[in-house]
C-alpha cells in the first residue's frame, strides 16, 4: 500500500488513524443520542443532523493532519477535486433516520480508496463499541481479533438482509423488493435494520449471510466490501459489477457460492422487470 503521508510513521499507521478518527466521531454521536437534533432534508425522506456534519468534520481534520495531501468523498459536505489519487470515503453516521427515532443500530464507515482500489476500510458501532477493521490482504479484524468463522454455503439456510431505501424518483421501482420476493421462497430468513454499513460488517463476521441494498452511495459500502472481500467473501453490484465510487446496489455475500446464486437470482429478476442497470 502506497500513501503520499506527511512521514513514514503515520504511512504505517493509516488503519489506526482511520480507527481513531472513527472512534472520535462515535464519542460525539453517542453523547447527542436521544438528545433533540437539528434536522434537514436532503431529499425526500433523506435527512441529515447538526451530529452527522460535526461527526464528519471530526473525521476529516483528524485523518488530514496526518494526509494533508489526500483527498476526501464524505455524505455532507466533501467531494474530492477529479483525479484524486488519494480519497477517503466517509459515512459519518450510516442509520441518520434510526440515529434521530432513539433506534439503536447505526454506525460510522471510513475507507480508503487509492487509484480506485479500496485497501483499507474501517466500520465502528458506536453503541456496542464494536470497531471491525481491515487493510487489503492483511484479514478482517474485530476489536483487535482476527475474524475466523464457518461460512454458510446452502441458500435454504441463509440469512439475507434487504435494505429498502426511498427511491429517488416516482418512476423508480428500485431493485430490492422485487429481488426479496423472488428469494423468500428459498432463504431461511429476512432481515432489515436500516443501516447499510452495519450489515456489510456483519455479513463479514458471519452474523448475516448475505446483503442486498439498492440505492446506496459510496460511502454506505466502500469499508464493508473490503471487510467482506478480506473474508473470502464477494461484494458487486446487482448486475455483478465490482464495487466502485461509481455503484449504486451491492449484493454481499460471505462465500463465493452464495453470491453467485444470489446473484444469478438478481440478474434475472433485473430483466423481468426491465430495470437498468446500476
């Protein structure tokens, strides 16, 4: 892995910068959790909070005074100059609408992304101090704990998760029901918490099998992809697609064999319904 870093030492250190600077921005969430938020619309049903804008200019000043030169692509407010070599993409509170009901089940996503190949992400669940953290080819680690467990590899006993975001036009029927509909019949079980980067996490740990969202941005699935690739998983779009800045759905499996009867499930419901591809 290459950094252009202000020295050598803080090149080694990426990943724990990158861990620190998570931490520092679930310290903040926490404190204002139940507590009443500023709240505005990005769009329709999609809201941002004073804590999302404070969590993300935290992770920013911190990870920037180690990597003044790099660039960053975070939901709020940064979006890398064109041809960056060099970008962070930052969620910093992935579950905004669970974060403002008191659910709890959100979280905050990093990773970095060096000439288009993601070769470190980092999820930290704020509320159960659960940090899992990755560099490419080095393995999943969870609070410090290499990530070892029995994959499943028979569909009939998968748990999917499915997220279900608001479509971004009247006309868009989106990708993941229709997917659900086809799949319930043989899957073991559903389900759905509303937060796309924790579910990436735990499909990496083993606790989910599978993941399915449609309508994401970069920033909701750059660090899980890694998480689940550094497994032996697979991470691609709906029409299988490597995951890129660029994707808008991810179908994450966490063997090979599920992802590709998922996905084979995925590609003919796709042209079922004639939706495009993402």
């Amino acid at each position: 892995m290459r950094f252009y870093p202000t020295d050598k030492e803080s090149a080694m250190n990426a990943l724990t910068i990158a861990v620190e600077a998570a931490h520092q921005a679930g310290e903040l969430i926490l404190q204002h959790f139940r507590q009443p938020h500023e709240i505005q619309m990005k769009g329709p049903a999609d809201y941002v909070t004073e804590v999302d804008v404070k969590a993300e200019d935290a992770i920013v000043h911190t990870i920037r005074r180690a990597f003044p030169a790099h660039a960053f692509l975070a939901e709020e407010e940064h979006k890398p100059s064109q041809g960056a070599e060099y970008v962070w993409v930052v969620d910093p509170l992935d579950g905004t609408r669970n974060y403002i009901r008191g659910i709890p089940f959100f979280c905050t996503s990093i990773a970095l992304v060096e000439g288009g190949r993601t070769v470190l992400g980092v999820i930290y669940d704020p509320l159960r101090k659960e940090t899992f953290a990755a560099e490419a080819g080095k393995g999943l680690r969870l609070n410090g704990k290499r990530v070892r467990f029995t994959k499943q590899t028979n569909l009939e006993n998968t748990v999917v998760y499915f997220g279900f975001l608001p479509t971004r036009h009247a006309d868009d029927r989106g990708l993941s029901l229709p997917l659900l509909v086809h799949l319930r019949p043989r899957i073991e079980a559903v389900r759905t918490m509303g937060c796309a980067a924790l579910s990436l996490a735990y499909v990496a740990c083993g606790r989910l099998d599978v993941a399915c969202h449609d309508h994401l941005n970069a920033w909701d699935m750059m660090a899980g992809a890694l998480l689940i690739k550094e497994v032996g998983g697979i991470a691609t779009g709906f029409w299988g697609k490597p995951i890129s800045v660029a994707s808008e759905s991810i179908i994450a499996a966490s063997s090979p064999s599920l992802h590709a009867e998922i996905l084979s499930v995925a590609r003919e419901v796709l042209k079922e319904h004639r939706l495009p591809t993402r």
